[in-house]
C-alpha cells in the first residue's frame, strides 16, 4: 500500500516536473522569439519625423500670508521653460532605423508661492547617424557631419511669468499671472548620406561587393548567385603612409533610379558626398559601355552634372573569357580611364588602389560639394 501510494506521488510529481519544463521552455521560445523581432534592425536611411518642444510652466498668482506679516504682497514664482527637442549626432550608430516618428519634449514645471520658480524640464535628444541632413519642406535646415554635433530642431516654449513679477509702484498686488507658452512644433525630414571618399557605383550583380572585399576591410556579404546589396557597406583602404581613403558599395541601380524605381532615389541621395566616382562594369555581359552611359544618365537625371566628378571606369570580371575582347570594344568606345580588374581572383586590384589614391589626393576636399 505504501508502495503504490510512493508511486502514485512519484507520477504526479514527475507530470508536474514534466508539464513545468514545457511551459518553461515554450515562455523561453516566446522571449527569444521577442527578443530577436525587437533586436532586429533594417537600414533606414530616410525619416520624416515630427518634433514637439515641451511647453513651458505656468507662473504663479499667490500671495505673502503670515500671522506676523500683514502685507506680505505677492509671492507667485515663474514657470519653468519647456525642453528642447535636440538632434545629437553619434558615429557608432549606422542607420535611422532607431529614430521613431514622433517626438515629444518634456514640460516645463508650474511656479509656485513663496517666489519658487518651476523646474526648467529637460532636453530631449535625438541620436542619428554621422552625415544626416535635417530638411523642411525641402530646405536644408543643418548638416551633421561632426561626431557629437548637436542642433536644436526645437525649441521648448518659456515659462510663464507668477503675479510676483508683475509687482511695481504703481501695483501693489497684482493678480496677473500668464501661462506658459508652447514649445515649437515642425516636421522635419531625416536623410542618411553615406560618408565616403569614393563610391562603388553600377548594375546589380557587377561585382562591387566583392570588389569592396578585394580592397579594403569591409566584409560585406557575397555570394555565388545574382542578388543586390540592401544597404551601401563602407570599407577603409590602407596606405603605407598611413592615409585613410573610405570607399563605399552603393546598391545596385537599375534604369529608371532616377523615378524612384528599384531601390531608386533613395541610394542615389548616398552619392552625394562622395569626391570620386568608380563605375564597376560587369565585363561578361553583352554591351559593357552601354552600362556606363545608362549610369551617368541615372546620376545626371537625379542631380546635374553629378556624373562629371572626377571618375574611373573599373572594368571587372576580367577572369571570364569573354572579357578581353569586351575590354578592347569599351576602350575604344569611352575616353575614361578604364582599368581591368577580377575581384574574385585580385587581379590588378593593386592598381587600382593607386589610382584610387591619385584622384584622391588630386582634388580638393570640397571638390564634392561643387
């Protein structure tokens, strides 16, 4: 009896135990599940964001009253003033994707009797990328290009004024009190524009991530099979004397960028800083040179002239056979420097990093900017 009795507990013990660790292990799937939709992150690199500065307190109409004082006259304190809303500015951050929509600031606090001011309320900070623009209505408002800049895309309303403020000869007790005012409210657009010295430019599936790899120490990902890169990658070329060039992957472009189609306008705007232009040409492919004219278009179309900047033609893919004699027909079609690469096999990319240093050091830094 005692024995079937143990036994009994053991079983229902060993249920619960069991039923336990299910449920345990399902809450842990569920977290983990949470936890990596939450982490996940998707390169932004476009936000239209509304900003709303905190109002400021409202002032004070109180008056003096103590047993021993009969005229205490007033003794209301100002408002605090609103919290700006500022746009801070951190190289560690990548993309706009942790920006939210809508911003609020923090109000300012209410003055109170005995002449206390209200508690001016904090700013509110938002953290973007190193080469964000702020535009309004398509006008540039600050270009952020600086680690640990700061701009102040709203500012918080002031506090209001208590009676004690308004005390003069003539008024010896006031009533008068204002309430704060409110904080400055705009939307503003938040646009993403890759810091780069040169730029990676051409169709999909030319090769320029694994060029970018054969280069520099950008590891972007790669693969055996047509596809495109979702977000432009920027890799460091090393020189003996030291000098830095930053050489970006833009996202493949299709005819048509310029309407916005495929990835469209919104990897073009990353082209914009760049100082040197290498068109990567996949050399199999029928007609090379008409890829190069359909890219200066796509660039010329989104802004004029962004085609003329200093530039090279980077003939890729020559480990193929039916390169060689496209290389011939493209040299004799264009008037641009063209240098023949294989980014899989590293042939000639060593001169290809000289000449990325020499039309780098050819130009001036604002050279981008004309």
């Amino acid at each position: 009896m005692l024995f079937e009795n143990n036994l009994k507990l053991l079983r229902m013990c060993g249920r619960s135990v069991c039923e336990g660790l299910l449920i345990q292990r399902a809450h842990k799937h569920k977290t983990a599940q949470l936890s990596e939709k939450k982490l996940s992150r998707y390169f932004v690199d476009h936000r239209r964001v509304k900003v709303v500065a905190g109002s400021g307190g409202d002032g004070a109409s109180t008056f003096h009253s103590e047993p021993w004082k009969e005229w205490g006259g007033p003794d209301g304190g100002n408002g605090g003033a609103g919290g700006d809303i500022i746009i801070r500015v951190d190289r560690q951050v990548k993309s706009l994707s942790s920006v939210s929509t809508v911003y609020r600031g923090k109000d300012g606090e209410a003055g109170s009797s005995k002449n206390r001011f209200g508690r001016n309320a904090s700013p509110t900070y938002i953290t973007v990328p190193l080469g964000t623009i702020v535009k309004e209505e398509g006008a540039m408002l600050a270009d952020l290009s600086l680690h640990d800049q700061l701009y102040t895309v709203a500012y918080g309303g002031a506090g209001g004024k208590g009676n004690r403020f308004f005390l003069s000869n003539e008024n010896r007790a006031p009533l008068t009190a204002t309430p704060g005012e409110k904080g400055q409210e705009r939307v503003v657009q938040l646009e993403l524009r890759t810091m780069a010295h040169a730029a990676l430019v051409g169709f999909p599936n030319a090769g320029k991530s694994s060029l970018l790899r054969a280069i520099s120490n950008a590891r972007p990902a790669v693969a055996a099979y047509p596809f495109t890169t979702l977000k432009p990658h920027v890799g460091i070329v090393q020189y003996r004397d030291h000098q830095q060039v930053a050489v970006a992957d833009i996202p493949g472009l299709i005819p048509g960028a310029h309407l916005n189609r495929g990835l469209g306008v919104s990897f073009l705007r990353h082209i914009e800083r760049c100082r040197v232009l290498l068109y990567v040409l996949d050399m199999s492919s029928a007609e090379p040179w008409e890829q190069f004219q359909q890219l200066c278009f796509e660039l010329d179309q989104y802004k004029p002239h962004l085609s003329h900047r200093p530039h090279a033609i980077v003939a890729n893919k020559m480990d193929l056979p039916e390169a060689r004699q496209n290389l011939e027909a493209l040299r004799s079609r264009v008037h641009q420097t063209v240098i023949p690469v294989s980014a899989l096999s590293g042939e000639n990319t060593g001169e290809l990093i000289l000449h990325i240093r020499t039309m780098y050091d050819s130009y001036p830094r604002d050279s981008s900017q004309s």
